[in-house]
C-alpha cells in the first residue's frame, strides 16, 4: 500500500475498543450501514471475521464484497487497516 488515509492512520494509532464499523478506513456511511444491518456494527465484529477468515486478503475482500458491496479500493482499505492494526496489536 503505497499511501494510507488519515482515517487509517487514526485507526491503527490506538486500540480498538467499541469503535462504530464506520471508523475502518474504506467503509463510509452507506458501506457501513449495510454491514450494521447484517450485524457487523462494531469494528471489532468485523474484526472477528478478518480473524476468522485467517487474515486471508483473497477471502476477507471476497467476504467484504459480498456483504456489503465494497469496490476493489474499500475492500484494499479495509483489509489494510485491519492488518496493520493486528500487526500492532495483537
């Protein structure tokens, strides 16, 4: 990954905690309420997917895709923020 948003850089400064699935680099308001409607509100519950998925890249934007519509870029976006935060954190 080349360059990474602000919102990245916020997101991996610092613990999780209950942060809204909305504060994951790549998902915005419309991406965000469609994965809150299938119950993945927090970031941590996507986060729990991502582990599930085993940190694959092929299978969590796959996943990602699939549930909430997320282009090639949000799908990147998301993947990376939530590799780096778990290269950080866990």
């Amino acid at each position: 990954m080349s360059s990474t948003s602000q919102k990245h850089k916020d997101f991996v400064a610092e613990p999780m905690g209950e942060k809204s699935v909305m504060a994951l680099a790549g998902i915005g308001e419309v991406l965000g309420r469609r994965l809150e409607e299938k119950g993945f509100d927090k970031a941590y519950v996507v986060l729990g997917q991502f582990l599930v998925l085993k940190k694959d890249e092929e299978l969590f934007r796959e996943w990602l895709k699939d549930t909430s519509g997320a282009n090639s870029k949000q799908q990147g976006d998301c993947y990376g923020c939530l590799k780096e935060w778990c290269d950080s954190f866990l």
